[in-house]
C-alpha cells in the first residue's frame, strides 16, 4: 500500500481553509495510487482541529499536542515520524507561507524528492505533477519516478472536503529535541491598517508594475477620481513604497471582492489572484495578450495603458493628466 | 563576518513567444537578476556597510552567460563572486531543488558563513524551496519570507518578521547562523552606480565545478522529469474588446455605465 500524509495548517486557533483542500487533493492521490489517507495535526488545539478535518475521506488522524502555534522546528521534527508512525510513502502538505517553511527541510531530512506549488496531480506507479512557469505564462508536467515523494499544493485549486468522516484519531507521543528549536515565535502584528478599506470598494482601479515609474500613477488617481472608484495596486507598486499597504491585493495584502475590478498593467501572478478572484466582474488591461490575467478577466483590452486610460478619464468627463 | 547570498539570473519571456521542447525558445527569453535575489543582495550590502569587517560573497548556479548578472550583484556592493557550473550540467532540463540545494551547500561549507540570504522564490521556476532545503543541508536554522530584519551578528540573532498570508506577520527569533529567505519590500535595493560597475569588474568572481566542490553528477541525480511544457488552454472567456484606444475606452465606458457602477 501507497499511504499519504497529509498536513493540516492552522494559525490563532482556526484550521485555514487550505486544510480542508489537502483532504480532498490527499484523498484523490491516496485512491489513485491505492492507499489510506492520513492526517497530521501539530500544536493548538488538536483534539477540536481533529474533530473539525475528520471529514469523509480520511482514514486515520494524528496528532501532536505540542505548544500553540506553528514553529517550524518542531514540525521539522514531529513529521519525519508522523511518516513513520502511518507508515506514509507520500507527504502532501500546503504550499502556503508556512507550508514552504518545513516541507523543504522534512522533504531533505526523509529524502523524498520535492515538487512545490502543484495545481493538478495524477497518482500511479510513476505520478505526473503539474505545475506553472514563468509568472503562470506556461503549464508543466512532471514525472515523479518514486513510490515515495512530497508534494506542496497550492491554496484554493481543490475544492474543501465536505461530510463527516470516521477516521480514528490518535494522540502520537513524539520525541522533540529542545536544543533544535532554535527559533522563539515571540507575536504577531497586523498591517496594513489607515483609512482606507480596499476591501469595502463596489470599484476598484488597480494598478501594477505596467505603470513604469511612480509619476504617472497620477494617471490612474485620475481615473479613479472620475469613476468615483478607490485606487488598489499590486505588491510591487507597494514594495516600492509608491502606495501604502493597504492599498495592496493579494496573498499577502487583502482579498477583495468589488462589483468591478479593473487591472490594469497587472499580469495576474497566483498572489495576486488570490486576492481578486472573488470580485463579481474583472476587466484588464494589458499589454500582452497570453498575460494570465486574462484568463480571469470577463473583458479585456490588449492595449498600451498610457493610451487607453487617458480616453478613459475623458469619457468620463475627468481631464487625462500630462505625463 | 560573512554573509553569503544566493543569487540566480532568471530568465524573463516576452509576451509573444514559443516553446520548443521542454522549456520557452532561447530566442524569446531575456535575463535578468532574480527580483527578490536584488533584494537580498541589498539587505546584506546595507549590513555591511553599517557593520564593520562583513564581507559580502554571493554564489550562483548558472552558465557564463550569466557572470553578467552576477557582476551586477558585485557592482551594488557585494565583494566578490562564486559561480558554480559544470559540463555535466550543460542543456538539463531544470535542476531539482535537491541538486541546487546540494551545490550550493558544497560552496556554503567551504565559506562559512555567519548568515545566509537567499530569495524568497525566483521568478522563472517558483519553486520557493531552495533556501529552506539549504539550511537543512547546512544544518543552520532558517526562516522563510522575511520582510523585515534586525539583525545582530555579533548576539547570534535575527529579529525577523515573516510576512504570513493575510497581512499578518509572524514575528520570530531566530538563532544565527541561519538562512533567511528575503521577501520583495524589504528594502530599497539601489541601482548600481558607473563607479560600482567598474569596480565590479575588478572584484573576485569565481568558477567552480563539481569536481571542485567534491561533488559528482550522480549526487544531482533526480527521480524528478520534466515531461511537457505547454501553454494553459485559457479557462476564461473573456470577451476583448478590439479598435482603436478610443473605440476600445469607449466600449469599457458603456459596459461601466449600463452596469450602473458609475455616473456620467
Ligand atoms: C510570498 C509571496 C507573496 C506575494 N503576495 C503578493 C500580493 O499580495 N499581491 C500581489 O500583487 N503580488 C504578490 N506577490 C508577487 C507576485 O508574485 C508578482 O510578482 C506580482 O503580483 C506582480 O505584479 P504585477 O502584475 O504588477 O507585475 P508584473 O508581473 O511585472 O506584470 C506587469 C504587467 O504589466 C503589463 N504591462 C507593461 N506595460 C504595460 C503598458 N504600457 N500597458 C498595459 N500593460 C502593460 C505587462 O504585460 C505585465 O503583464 C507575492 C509573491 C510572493 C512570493
């Protein structure tokens, strides 16, 4: 038998939805390579986090009741014999913030061959992992020629698993060597505060990299202005320190759901979509027509910004600013 | 002191392009420092210029062509270079992070660092695993996505933050030596100046094979194959509005007005 591990990501006191996605991607891979799904539960609250991702699906829980929150080395640790305990070939894992964290270092200490950011998996005596390129321009495949591997799978490709299971959970007595924790999680903060709330917007105009140079962003302030929309960005127009953070959209900035979101100069990286998926019509504007935006978008104009939002403001009765 | 930066040159294609084989033709790929490797170089530039006596090495994997984005590191300040190339590794595929992570360990333990940086993900593969794997190669600790940095050598820690999901951030202490994965934002990585760029032709750059660094080919050996590479089939339906910038603007401007999201 093939068995999957899988391994559950909670922060503060709630399983992240992603947790949810694992099953039903470890479920699929156990069934395809004719093995048991297995879950791992590490720190918090394990016994309510068991209940909760006990869903159809899953064979057998484990847990690991060792401090609160997520700390790397103690996941480093508790895995490679959590592997052991279920007698795991496969370990699945998300490919979040935290999920890169510990998956490379278990993947090296357990010598499994690593394939980070799956969006689609076929399991069998040699499984075939796809994954994107090139900011998400190209697909590729990947041939996994080991019975045994680890596999990170991106956030929101499957779809959570739903109905109860009857998984037999298990408190698992670890060893965990204190003087290889070697880092101390001391809090966490919260950015991306001030007065304005992307995420309350019926219109968002968003702007990315394709906007060149901090002056002309007076062009798209302009055309927010006439439409009576608030200004949103992508992370590098942040990273620049051109528009404050919590005007940025994305995984790591928030998640917006407008009636209208306009990208413009954005080429659609998976971070970014994380954020703006949800909005009820997307329009896009850019340049390159096999930018990945465009597979989002519900209208698009495959044209240079500089000309195509200054006749913007004008319709609208605005005046396009000289650049 | 030491630090030691991962850098690698990415390869950035151009809007229209082809693929032939398994990877994009040469001929619609440019090359470019990997974004969040400028931003690397940057934070251990700056910490050594604040600090006494830190040497700054950055080490890449890559073929000749690729010495000119390296000199583009040594022309922002680092102070010289190590590139890491090998016959053997002329027209693979794609390197598995295990075998990068291998490479760069090799030349890790011959410097010694007292920190390691390295990008968060690089821009072309995304496989945002490489420094993670290289801490538990070099048994240091590590942290991943790094967005800001107090960093005392001397004390043998790293105050971080690490940019969680969400915008939360985790903030960690973490014992040096260590391999941070620098997160976009971090800093303002400068632009090189025409003075950096003469000196940088001045300053060491190293060429090392894996002979050199003890290692062979069959230690690069992956279970992993790259079996296609192909455009994704659009799953969207977008409908393009075509014409002039005028007519086009226009036609966005009705959909905006009818949809009632807008006056005017
Ligand atoms: C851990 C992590 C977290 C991240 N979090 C986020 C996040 O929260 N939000 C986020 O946005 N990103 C995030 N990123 C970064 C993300 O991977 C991308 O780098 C980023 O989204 C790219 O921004 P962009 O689309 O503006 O730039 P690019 O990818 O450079 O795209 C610019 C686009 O502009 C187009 N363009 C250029 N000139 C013109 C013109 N004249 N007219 C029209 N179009 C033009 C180009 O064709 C291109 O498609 C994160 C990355 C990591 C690793």
């Amino acid at each position: 038998m093939t068995d999957v591990l899988a391994i559950a990501e909670h922060r503060r006191g709630e399983l992240r939805d992603v947790s949810f996605e694992l099953i039903t991607a470890g479920r699929e891979l156990a069934s395809e390579v004719g093995g048991d799904l297995h879950l791992g539960v590490i720190s918090g609250d394990v016994d309510a986090f068991a209940d909760d991702l006990n869903r159809d699906g899953v064979d057998a829980i484990h847990t690991v009741d060792d401090g609160e929150e997520f700390n790397h080395d103690v996941y480093a640790q508790a895995i490679p014999q959590l592997f052991e305990e279920a007698g795991a070939d496969i370990l699945v894992t998300p490919n979040s913030v935290n999920g890169l964290d510990y998956a490379p270092a278990v993947a090296d200490d357990l010598d499994l061959p690593l394939v980070t950011d799956s969006v689609a998996l076929d399991g069998g005596d040699v499984t075939e992992v796809t994954r994107e390129q090139y900011g998400g321009k190209v697909e590729t495949t990947y041939d996994v020629d080991s019975e045994s591997f680890a596999v990170t799978v991106r956030p929101a490709e499957w779809p959570q698993a739903e109905g109860d299971g009857d998984a037999e959970v298990t408190a698992v007595d670890v060893d965990i060597d204190e003087d290889a924790i070697r880092s101390e999680v001391t809090g966490f903060e919260e950015v991306g505060g001030g007065d304005v709330d992307i995420s309350e917007a019926d219109v968002l105009v968003s702007i990315g990299r394709g906007i060149e140079e901090e002056e002309n962003l007076v062009l798209v302030e302009e055309l927010a202005d006439a439409l009576g929309a608030t200004l949103s960005s992508s992370r590098p127009i942040v990273d620049n320190g051109w528009l404050p953070k919590n005007r940025q959209v994305g995984q790591s900035g928030k998640v917006v759901t407008p009636d209208v979101y306009i990208a413009i100069g954005i080429s659609g990286a998976v971070q970014h979509v994380a954020g703006m998926k949800g909005a009820d019509t997307i329009v896009a504007i850019n340049t390159d027509p096999s930018a990945p935006i465009y597979d989002l978008a519900d209208y698009g104009i495959v044209d240079d910004l500089f000309d195509i939002v200054p006749e913007l403001i004008e319709e609208f009765g605005g005046e396009a600013p000289n650049l | 002191m030491k630090i030691l930066v991962t850098v690698k040159e990415v390869a950035e294609v151009e809007d229209e392009f082809e693929i032939s084989g398994l990877d994009i033709d040469e001929s619609y790929l440019e090359y470019d420092l990997n974004e969040w490797d400028d931003y690397a170089v940057e934070e251990a530039v700056q910490y050594s210029e604040e600090n006494d006596d830190v040497e700054v090495v950055t080490v890449t994997i890559g073929p000749e062509r690729s010495e000119e984005t390296i000199r583009m590191a040594l022309a922002k300040g680092a102070d010289r270079a190590i590139r890491v190339w090998d016959d053997s590794l002329e027209g693979v595929d794609f390197l598995s992070t295990e075998a990068t992570s291998e490479m760069l360990a090799a030349v890790a333990e011959e410097e010694d660092p007292d920190i390691v940086f390295s990008g968060v993900q690089s821009d072309d593969d995304a496989n945002g695993a490489t420094g993670v794997m290289l801490a538990n190669k070099l048994d240091m600790e590590w942290a991943a996505v790094v967005n800001t940095l107090d960093l005392d050598l001397d004390e043998g820690v790293a105050g971080v933050h690490r940019e969680l999901e969400g915008g939360i951030e985790e903030l960690t202490d973490v014992r040096t030596p260590a391999v941070l994965t620098i997160q976009s934002g971090i800093n303002e990585p400068r632009y090189a100046s025409l003075r950096g760029i003469r000196q940088a032709q001045q300053k060491p750059l190293d060429v090392q094979s894996l002979d050199d660094l003890g290692l062979d080919t069959g230690s690069l050996d992956s279970p992993l194959e790259r079996t296609s590479m192909y455009e994704p089939e659009s799953e969207g339906d977008a409908t393009i509005w075509e014409g002039s910038p005028e007519d086009t603007a226009g036609e966005l401007a009705d959909f905006l007005r009818d949809k009632g999201v807008v006056e005017g």
